[in-house]
C-alpha cells in the first residue's frame, strides 16, 4: 500500500489531491497544512512513501521543509521521494522546471507538477515516483472517471 503525504497549506487543494489520489486507488493519505505540520505528521508517521507537497506556503516553505526531511534522524537516513506542486505557471514550461529540478534534488524532489494538473498528470508522476504499483501505468483503470483538475487558487 503506498502511502502519501499531502502537504498544502489551502484545505480545498488537499481535499482535491485526496480525491485524484483516491481515484486512482490510493486509499493511504495523511494530510499537513504546512511544513512544520507536515515534519510533526512524519514523526508520527515515518514509513510514509511519497510526499506532494506545495512549493509556497508560510512560515515554512516547502524547501524549507524538504531540507528538514533530509536531515531527520527519525527516518534513519531514508530518502522520501517529494513532487512540488505549484501555481507557478512559469514552469509549465519544461526546459524552467528541468533547471528547478536540477537545483532542487538534492532535497529529495523528484518532479514538479503545476497547478492545475488532472488525475493522468498524477498518475504520470507516481508511475515515475512509485514504479512498483503497477496500477500507476498508463491506461490502467481508474476507480471513477475524471476528477477536476487541482488550479493554483483551490478553485475548480
């Protein structure tokens, strides 16, 4: 069973997040508001396997949080893989989002997903982050059709 860690600091994006998560068969979801929630929440919880995870948020950003996890001794040195999501419309371009990739791995972020994404952008980047769940490939069902896309603001 994978289990993710949604982290965002606007309630109505971590509710959708949940909703295209459990679209496509992901029933685990623990939810932060923030990055110092979020470190509390991993504390209690550190088999979690994946972390999405709002670039933009206050006090700690995500960054800010992503340096935390890597250097938390409760996890005993193991690395969860984070996937960004931002608002941040200039990386939809992909040569912007490759460089931030590029200057932000070593913190663990293994993509970038711009807001607003769909449920097959998601299954996209967890096919990537989780190759062992099968259910992640493309083409393989979804539990309900499409889910409405995630956007910057919380809105649909």
């Amino acid at each position: 069973m994978l289990k993710v860690l949604v982290v965002d600091d606007l309630a109505v994006v971590r509710a959708l997040i949940r909703q295209q998560l459990a679209v496509l068969g992901i029933t685990w979801v623990a939810e932060a508001a923030d990055g110092a929630d979020a470190l509390h929440r991993l504390s209690r919880e550190p088999d979690i396997d994946l972390i999405l995870c709002d670039w933009h948020m206050m006090p700690m950003d995500g960054f800010d949080f992503c340096a935390r996890v890597q250097a938390t001794p409760y996890l005993g040195g193991r690395k969860i893989p984070v996937v960004f999501i931002t608002g941040d419309q200039r990386l939809a371009d992909a040569d912007r989002r490759r460089r931030a990739l590029d200057s932000a791995r070593g913190l663990g972020i293994v993509d970038i997903l711009v807001k607003p994404f769909g449920t097959e952008e998601l299954r996209a980047v967890l096919a990537q982050c989780a190759p062992s769940w099968s259910r992640f490939k493309a083409g393989a069902p979804a539990q309900e059709e499409a889910v409405r896309p995630v956007t910057p603001d919380g809105e649909t």
